[in-house]
C-alpha cells in the first residue's frame, strides 16, 4: 500500500523497442532533467539522485505499451 503512495515517473526513451541499458537509460534520465531544470546524479546503476531526491531506476517493459521498453523513475 505505500509503493502507491510514492512518486514515479515514465522516462521518454528511443528507440522503444531496444531493452535499455545502464548507460542509455543514464542518458534518457539525464536529459530528461537537463529539458526540465532539474539536477541529477548517479550513486549506482539502479538509483539516481533528482534535485536531491533517490530514486530507483527500472528498466523493463512499458506498462500498456505493448511490449515496448522504458525507463521509470520511482521515489525510494
């Protein structure tokens, strides 16, 4: 019941239909932050510090994207 509670996004990544990996989906979640005036850093392959914040990183299929990959940021 908290996980629903928590903050996550859907991080615009191209192309789709590749699995991500670490390194593009550092880019995607990178300039993701760069268009939004946010800041970003990555402690390890699976988090992502936002404006201060840690976030784990997924990277997996597209929920309803039938069968599209993405990258989700979610609030730890």
């Amino acid at each position: 019941m908290l996980n629903l509670l928590k903050k996550a996004f859907w991080v615009p990544y191209e192309p789709a239909d590749v699995y991500p990996t670490v390194e593009k989906a550092h880019q995607a979640i990178a300039r993701y932050c760069q268009q939004n005036g946010m800041t970003c850093s990555f402690p390890s392959d699976d988090e992502v510090l936002l404006d201060g914040k840690p976030y784990e990183i997924y990277r997996g299929y597209e929920t309803g994207s039938r069968g599209n990959y993405g990258v989700k940021c979610r609030e730890k």
